[in-house]
C-alpha cells in the first residue's frame, strides 16, 4: 500500500497541511517499489524524522524507463505539437502558482531554508524558469542550409527520447525545473531521481503534474539512494541523456557509467570554489552586502557561491570591519519564523563535512576571524564562519566546503588575483566589484569561469546559460543553450535533381 505524508504546518509564516502519497510516481500514478524499502526524513532544523518516503531500486528505474520509452513513442515526443508543449508546462507553472505558499514550505521544512527565500526566491524561480520554456517549445526550430540549386538541405531539433534527470538536495525544486523545463519544451520523457536528502517537493509535483494534463508516463520520478537508482539510471541502456547537478565525484561516476554501457549523452554541473574579487574602487557597503549574500545565500550551499574573497589591499580593513559586522548580524533560527536569514545545514553528513573543514583550516593554521562553531544545541546550524591568514594549499582555500565559510584574502595587484582566482580545479562563477569598467571587463574576460558577475554576485537570470568550465562541469543550463541538452540535430538532406 502506497503510503501518505502529512504535515501540519503552524509556522508564523505559513498555515496549513500538506498531505500526498509518498511512492514512486510512474506512469501517472504513484506506486509501491519492487523491492519494500523507505527512507526517513529528516527535519534538519531539530533533527527529527518527520516521516518515511519509499525508495526505489534498478527494477523500478527498468520499470519507468519502459513506461517512459511507451509514452515518448505514444503519446509524447514526436506526436505532440510544440505549441501544445508549450501550453502544458505553462499550466504546469500557473499550478505552482496556485500551490506557491505549500511547496515553499515543503522546501523550508525539508531543506531548512528560510520560508521567504524559499517562497521567494525558489518558487517563483521555478516558475519563471517554467514559463520561460513553455515559450521555447514551439520556437526551438531548426535551419534551413543552402548548399546548391538541386538539393534542399535542412535540420531539424528532435527530441533525445527518455532522460534521466538527478537532482541534488540545496535548491531541489529549482534543479527540477531547470531540468524539466527544457526537457519537456523539446518533447523528452523523463526519468527523475530527487536527492535521497530531500524527497519531499518532487513528490508534491507529480499531482500538479497530472493535473496540468501531461499523458502518463511523460514524467517519472523514483526516489532513491544515488548509488543504486542514481546508479542504475546512468548505466541503463534505455536512457540517452543523463543531466545531473551534484558533487564533481558522482559527476565522474555518471559519466564512467554512461562510457561504460550506452555512451548516454551527459550533462553536469557540478562544485564551485568561485572567486569573489573586491577592488580598491568598489562601492564598499553594496560589495560587503553582495559578498555576504554570495557567500551565505542558502547557508552556503549553493554551488555558485563566493567562497574566496580576494579584496584589495586600499580597502581591506574597511572591507573586513563591515563585513564582519553584517556576518553577525545575521540571524539563524526555525526557517518559518519571518527574521530568520540562515537555518540549518541539510544533513547531519553535511554538518560533519562542514565542521571538519573548518577543524582543517584551524589545524592548516588559518585564522578564524569570526564563527567556527555550531550554533544552537539541536539541529544542524553552523556559525556564519570568515578565515583569514590563508595560503593557497590549504584545503579551506582549494576544496568546496558548500557552507557558510568564507576565506578572506589579501590582494594588490590585478595580474595576481586574476592568477589567484582562476588557481583552481573548478570554473563554475565568479565576481568583480569596481566601478571602473574597462578594469571590469579585462578581468571577467581573463576569469576561467562559465559566469561572471559584475558588481552583483549568486544572482542567476532564467535566460542566461549556466554551467561550468574545467571540472565545474559539462554543458549549460538555462537559456535557450539548456534546449541543446535535449536535441539531437537531424540533418535532411533532399534531392531535387542531382543525377548519378
Ligand atoms: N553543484 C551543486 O549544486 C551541488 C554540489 N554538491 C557538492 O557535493 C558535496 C556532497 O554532497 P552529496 O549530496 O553527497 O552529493 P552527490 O553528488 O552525491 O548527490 C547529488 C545527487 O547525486 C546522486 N548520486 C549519488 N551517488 C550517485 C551515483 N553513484 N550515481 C548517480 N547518482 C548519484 C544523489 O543521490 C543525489 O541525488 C557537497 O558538499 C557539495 O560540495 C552537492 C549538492 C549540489
Ligand atoms: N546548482 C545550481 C545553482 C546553485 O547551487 O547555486
């Protein structure tokens, strides 16, 4: 028997319940897993399991991928007009619309964000995102190329097939729809695995998903551990693609696993060290406000997020005097309650990763200037944390800590710190505070990053690419570039008189 969560919510932000089947969701229904297994889940703002969800295994991925195959070939896929695509992922957004105020709860519940942003910032993400696509789907055409006056040659953006989607644990409705959103627009059906940590908001999806009309089988979403359905999925030979945003080792392990069986069409976007880079001339209390949100948006766990601060040397004890004060002014506490600006960290395994990074630093012999500890006697919060005294080898300054720890570092001049910033592994963002534009432009243009931000930072746009150079990852999402990651080109090539 499929079995229900239910949660009262009785918050000073949000009133109401929010009740919904807790199985695997596959061809429309939600369904019990081959094999009996559940997960707990776990409300990391005290700690406490709030209820059990089922998890799936390799059986049930075959299951779905059968289902999805049936429904690409059916009722999907080439069969369904692009304006008619379109029109299904619009109401799919209305309905996140109409269920805002739920699904932001359930993010700020399972996540332990605070309900505003999540209400703010990731609901209505969402649905621009959602909206953004449904306008693409009847837009995504191909060429027609000239080569002689006997041949008419052309291309047409056909749809992969089915798409395994994995989706990590920090932003899980936004991951989701940056996923589904191009997918569907371009006529995929999709197999999608939620982060074990957070399985709650897919799961409240799959009725809007019904509701909005899309035919069964078009969206599937089987929770479970990555390295069994994670797993599964990245080997299956019924899937084509495989988007997935999380660690950069899981990243090698999908595309090993695609290499290894079907040669499935990969897309990553994986972990960030970004560079955050203060000049002398920067408007100093916007550059302090926009380095705290870089670096504490989410608690830290965003991928993007500014985690090495170079600031110059004319404004650095200006800089560091600011933005120590607005780093303890911050206020952590229950994600529902309105003041709150940082809630818990996901899990207890990302607690303890956190706090061992930050035990690294002190041991590496930097300074902590401010936090370094846990805050609170329950849940998983952790002090917003700046170190100072750094130098390049230590793993606080190399290695995503995904927390609210941020490395401060010295600069004077801007050959060095563009030399600092890209000495990374990853490429994923970074940032520029001046008020001189060709000194901005001359370093975004030298930064080895997929995004750059000038005088703002963590502020992603629904209709700019996203995504990583070197092991930040593979391909791009958002934007009319994500609608690449869903087609394959066909070239048509017809003869109108070339003779043999
Ligand atoms: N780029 C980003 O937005 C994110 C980066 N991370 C980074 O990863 C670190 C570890 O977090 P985790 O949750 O352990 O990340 P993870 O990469 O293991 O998890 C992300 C997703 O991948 C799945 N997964 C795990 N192993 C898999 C496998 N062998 N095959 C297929 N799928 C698999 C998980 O179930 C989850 O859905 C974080 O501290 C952070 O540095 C984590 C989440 C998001
Ligand atoms: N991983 C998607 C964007 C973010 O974490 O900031």
């Amino acid at each position: 028997m499929v079995g229900t969560f239910s949660y009262k919510f009785d918050t000073p932000t949000f009133k109401g319940t929010s009740t919904f089947p807790t199985g695997l969701f596959i061809n429309g229904k939600f369904v019990d897993p081959v094999e009996d297994a559940t997960i707990d889940v776990i409300n990391p703002t005290n700690a406490k399991v709030i209820g059990k969800v089922a998890i799936g295994s390799s059986r049930d991925v075959d299951i779905a991928v059968k289902v999805a195959q049936d429904a690409f070939d059916k009722s999907w896929g080439l069969n369904v007009a692009g304006s008619e695509r379109g029109k299904l992922l619009w109401k799919l957004a209305d309905l996140m619309e109409q269920n805002a105020d739920e699904l932001a709860a359930l993010e700020a519940l399972d996540v332990g964000k605070a309900y505003s942003v999540a209400r703010n910032f990731d609901i209505n993400g969402c649905i621009a995102t959602l909206r953004y696509y449904a306008g693409w789907s009847d837009k995504d055409h191909g060429q027609t190329i000239e080569t002689d006056e006997n041949k008419l040659a052309y291309t047409r953006h056909e749809p992969i097939g089915v798409v395994g989607q994995i989706i990590p644990w920090n932003l899980p409705l936004v991951m989701m729809c940056w996923k589904i959103g191009p997918a569907l627009a371009t006529g995929n059906t999709i197999v999608l695995k939620p982060s074990e940590v957070t399985p709650l908001s897919a799961l409240r999806m799959c009725s809007l998903v019904n509701e909005a009309g899309y035919p069964a089988g078009v969206v599937n979403i089987i929770n479970g551990l990555g390295s069994t359905v994670g797993q599964a999925m990245s080997e299956h030979m019924g899937i084509e693609k495989i988007a997935f945003t999380g660690s950069t080792v899981t990243g090698r392990k999908i595309m090993e696993a695609a290499a290894r069986t079907n040669l499935k069409n990969v897309t990553l976007e994986l972990g960030g060290k970004s560079p955050n880079i203060i000049f002398d001339d920067a408007e100093i209390e916007q550059a302090v406000k926009w380095a705290a949100h870089g670096i504490y948006f989410n608690h830290g766990q965003a991928c993007a997020a500014g985690s090495r601060i170079f600031v110059q040397a004319g404004i650095y004890d200006e800089f560091m005097k600011r933005f120590t004060a607005h780093s303890q002014a911050l206020t952590l506490g229950d994600p529902f309650e309105p003041t709150t600006y940082q809630g818990p960290q996901v899990s207890q395994t990302q607690f303890d990763r956190i706090m061992n990074y930050i035990d690294s630093g002190k041991k590496d012999g930097a300074k902590v200037h401010i936090g370094g500890g846990r805050h609170g006697s329950e849940g998983y919060f952790i002090q917003p944390t700046i170190f100072t005294n750094c130098r390049p080898e230590m793993k606080i300054v190399k290695e995503e800590i995904f927390g609210p720890v941020a490395v401060v570092i010295k600069f004077t001049d801007e050959e060095d710190v563009v030399r600092q910033a890209n000495d990374t592994a990853y490429g994923l963002a970074s940032a520029i505070f001046t008020q001189n534009i060709n000194l901005a432009l001359r370093v975004a243009h030298k930064i080895q990053a997929g995004t750059v931000w000038i005088n703002c930072t963590n502020f992603p746009e629904v209709n700019v690419p996203f995504g990583g150079y070197k092991q930040s990852g593979i391909g791009r999402e958002l934007g009319e570039y994500a609608l690449r990651n869903y087609t394959a080109v066909k070239a048509v090539h017809v003869n109108l008189g070339h003779k043999m």
